[in-house]
C-alpha cells in the first residue's frame, strides 16, 4: 500500500492563452505510514499536486495510483471520487474558513452524512472526533463562529478525521497559529502517524520538517528537483530551491565546524542538541 | 530625538471593548522598532492609528513632536510612509515603474527627477531589472520591495511596516529582511517600525514592543524582551532560537560569550572546554 505518482503533468488552462504549466513530469512514491513533507517557494506546484492525490484536480498526463484507486487523465471525471477522498482527507490551509454549520458537532458530522450515515451516527462519530482532538462536551451545542483560532482549526481538522482516512494530507498545518496551539497540533499529527495513518504536509515551517519528516520532497517551477531526508536536504542544495535552514540545524553545523562530534541524525529538536553538548562537555 | 511619542493610547472600534489600553511609549529617531504580538493584541489597531487610517479619540501621538490631529495630518502624512501586508492589495501601478511613481505623481514632482527617482529606487530595493514588467509576472516578496520602494522614493523620516512579511515565503522573507538591513546601514536617520509575527526577524531589530490584550507587556531591547520566555510563551509567542540556546545552556551550567550572535556564542562553549 502506498502512493505512486507516474509521469505527472498539470496544465491549468490549457489550450487557452492564460495555459499554465503547474507541474511537469513529477515520478515519487510515499510509503505506506509514512511522514512526508512537500517544500518549495511560492508556486512551485505543492498545491496542485496535493490537489492531484485526491482527484481535485485530474491529471493532464500521468497517473496516480493511492493504493487501489488509479486516477489517469483519460476521463474528464474520476469516477470513484467519493471512496477515494474517504481514504484520501485533504485538509486545506485555514480549512477554519470553511467552517459553516449552526453548531460545532453539526460541522463535524457535514462530511460523514454524505457518506451515508444517519444523523444519529454521524452526530456520534463527530462527538468521539471531537473529544480525541480535546475539543470538550460543553463545546458540542455551541457556534463554531465563537470558538478560538486554535479551538476552530481542530473543529476543521475534526470534520476530516471523522471520516478516518488511511491517509492525510494537509496543507500548512501549523500557519498563523500561537505557539501553544501550534505545538497542539503538531502533536496531535504526530500521534495520527503513530496510529498508522500516512502523513503528508505541505509547508513553510522547517522546524516541524526536522522533528517529524522521514523524507522530503522539494518542487520547484513544477519540478521535483529533490527527494531525501531533512538533514540530506539542509546540507545540500537548499539554497538553490529558495529554502531556509531551520536555525536549529545551522547551529548544529557550526558546532561541528568549531570540532564539536555531533551526532546530527539524532537532533530533532533543540533539547536533543543540548542533551549532546552536556555528554560531549562531561567527557 | 525622539520620531514617536505615543501617550496613554485607548482605543475601541464599538466604544465598548478596548483594542489598546493606555499605552504610551517613545520611538528615538534612526530606530528599528519592532511590534510584535499576538492576533488581537491590537498591533494592527496601533500601526493603522500611526499613520491616522485610524483616527485617535483617547489619547495623544507625536510624530517628530508635532501632535498627530486632522489638522496635522497631511504634514505628517510627508514624514510617514506604510507599507501593508498584502502584496496584491497595495500595488496600484499597470507596471513597477508606475508604481513605484504612483506618490511622486501625486506630490507633483517634475517629470525628470521623478524619472531618475524612480529608477534609483528600483534598483536599490534589486528590482532595476523588472521596470516595465506588470505586477502579475512578480512573486509577493518582489511586489512588497517595489511597494517599499514606492513608500522610500517620498523620502520619509519614518517607514512603518505592517506585517509586510507575513504574507511572504521564506525566500521572500529573506530577501526583505535584508532589504531592511540594508536600509538600517545606508539611512541612518531613518526610523522602521514593523509589526511583525516573526520572533527571528524582531531579534535584528534595536527595540522590541510587545503587545497584548492591548496593553504593553515589555519594551526594550531583543535581548531584554526574549529573556521572559515563559510570559511570552503565555500570551502565544515564541523567543528566538538563540535565547532558546542561550537558556538550555544556562541550565546546564555552560558558560559562553554574552553576545548576541550565534557564532560568538558557539566558539566561545568550544574554547571554554
């Protein structure tokens, strides 16, 4: 089980004068249960590529194969649509935008009454949803319009994970967040994956690239002109792709310049660095 | 001297909740201020009141010591220049040259020294070669180095950035933050207030306002302000990475250079050993 994507074109557009090329000939495979992250400036195709692995956006040429579903360009519609985004839960950035029902487990339950469930259980599966993600009962019957920034984006993230998808993607998790909701959610991803499911991000923030991804892919004009591990990425051409060094990892670099034998697969957050000097410093 | 004097602020958009609670505080001239704070801390409120978008009701603010009211408003309008955070919501020109010439117009300057203005602050701000381009062949960090050349061709006392980096990938991010630096280097008498959400970025600056609930928590330098890691991290913020370094090491007893640079404080751990 895992993704496959084959020869992958996106042309936004096309055969009008406004054609945009927004991906050309993407080839990757995401592993089953991974924790992947796609990076890359401003129009490099993250987005219409995520898009892609949910039959948003059908491809123009190539193919994607998510476990059973293969999504090819030969048909104007994919026709397997709903089961594929029951597998497949695509999380936009600010998804609280799209928060709209009258109460907060009314929201939650939206996407699972389409699947077919009865208001009676969709309504129970949305308020389990709800306590896992430590949104509490007294939270159920009220506007999701009076919640928090950070109470509205797990609400969000809630409608989606009702669904329980094997697989999820999410644009931007952790953008315009404090810093204690930030690390709520990051957290809360983080158990996802070692629950089983597939992790896939898309994001600005290299921090949560070095603690969490096993791999990243960077894109850029449309191409992958890389895939690796954060530490491969962050000694090697990042510069070139627009990117930034987390500042963790810039120190790290520098105390192994000054002759300091750090261990560098195994720093993921700043106490793990610490944790390093203080045994080199004793010795 | 002193560019802004903010004294005991309030303000409110229903006359019920304040959004700013008696603030006052002081700007020097030539200073790169930063004002940082949560969503709803009220920094916007307090940029929007600088420049008079917002009209002042509880309080006073001096601008170069001339008190900010209707009457003074378009003297000081001369000695301020804003620049927002949406990139696409504040170029106005069909190309960089236009837009970068939108105020000098307005201010009725002869048609050859706005010629070379224009010019000349095109390529200071790194964007001479995209003259004649049009703002939809630009990414959002080159539209928001035209939109800040536009407000430095006027030739302001003080430039307010508000969140004009929020909106920006790092790259983007990186390229105006050492367009500041730049400026910091080549324009000594120029004062920069940004607001701003990013922690690394208001750690460059000479002096850190932090805002919240409306009201001031710290003011003072970077170094002052990111020592109260635990306050800070209650009202949402996060310190910068060096103050992070610097407090894991003082757990551990290590002694390092008290410099604000990373690179000092990191040969200095290394020697000491």
């Amino acid at each position: 089980m895992s993704i496959k994507v084959s020869h992958l074109f996106y042309t936004y557009m096309k055969k009008t004068p406004n054609e945009v090329e927004a991906l050309h000939d993407v080839n990757l495979t995401i592993e089953d249960n991974s924790y992947v992250a796609f990076v890359g400036t401003t129009g490099s195709g993250k987005s219409t590529l995520i898009q892609n692995l949910n039959a948003l956006l059908i491809p123009t040429l190539g193919t994607i194969e998510v476990d059973d579903f293969v999504i090819t360009n030969n048909k104007k519609r994919y026709k397997k649509t709903k089961q594929l985004r029951k597998h497949v839960g695509l999380v936009f950035q600010f998804p609280e935008y799209q928060l709209f029902e009258e109460t907060v487990e009314k929201d939650v339950a939206f996407g699972l009454k389409n699947y077919g469930y009865s208001e009676k259980e969709a309504l129970e599966i949305a308020r389990k949803t709800l306590l896992k993600l430590g949104i509490p009962k007294e939270y159920f019957l009220r506007s999701p319009f009076e919640l928090s920034g950070g109470e509205k984006r797990r609400v969000a993230l809630a409608g989606i994970l009702a669904l329980d998808p094997d697989i999820l993607v999410l644009d931007e998790p952790t953008s315009g967040l404090s810093i204690e909701v930030k690390n709520l959610i990051t957290d809360l991803i983080d158990n996802l994956h070692r629950s089983g499911k597939t992790i896939i991000v898309v994001t600005h923030d290299m921090d949560l690239v070095l603690k969490y991804c096993q791999k990243v892919f960077v894109l850029s004009s449309g191409k992958l002109v890389f895939e690796g591990t954060p530490i491969e990425l962050f000694s090697g051409n990042h510069e070139e792709y627009g990117l930034e060094v987390p500042p963790l990892y810039l120190a790290c670099q520098k105390l192994i310049k000054n002759g300091v034998p750090l261990d560098i697969t195994n720093i993921k957050i700043i106490d793990d660095l610490l944790v390093q000097i203080k045994e080199w410093k004793s010795k | 001297m002193t560019a802004v004097e903010v004294k005991n602020l309030s303000f409110s958009y229903d006359n019920k909740d304040n959004i700013l609670n008696n603030i006052s505080f002081q700007i020097e001239k030539g200073k790169y201020v930063s004002i940082v704070g949560h969503n709803g801390s009220g920094k916007s409120t307090l940029a929007k009141l600088l420049v008079g978008l917002l009209e002042t009701k509880q309080g006073e603010i001096y601008i170069n010591d001339l008190r900010l009211t209707n009457k003074t408003i378009k003297k000081i309008r001369q000695i301020e220049s804003i620049v927002f955070q949406n990139p696409d919501n504040q170029f106005i020109g069909a190309t960089v040259e236009d837009d970068i010439a939108f105020g000098l117009e307005n201010r009725n300057f002869p048609q050859p020294k706005m010629i070379e203005l224009v010019k000349e602050w095109a390529s200071n701000v790194g964007m001479g070669d995209y003259l004649n381009k049009e703002p939809s062949y630009l990414s959002g960090g080159q539209k928001q180095r035209v939109a800040i050349a536009g407000a430095l061709v006027l030739s302001p006392e003080i430039l307010i950035l508000d969140e004009a980096t929020s909106m920006l990938d790092p790259k983007g991010k990186r390229n105006v933050r050492e367009l500041i630096a730049k400026m910091k280097e080549n324009m000594p008498f120029l004062t920069i207030i940004s607001i701003t959400h990013d922690i690394e970025e208001a750690y460059l600056s000479d002096q850190v306002i932090v805002l919240n609930s409306g009201e001031i928590l710290f003011n003072g330098t970077p170094q002052e302000v990111f020592s109260h890691e635990e306050q800070l991290k209650n009202c949402g913020l996060d310190i910068p990475f060096i103050m992070k370094f610097k407090n894991g090491l003082d757990d551990l007893n290590i002694k390092y250079s008290s410099s604000n640079d990373l690179d000092e404080v990191i040969s200095s751990i290394c020697q000491s050993k």
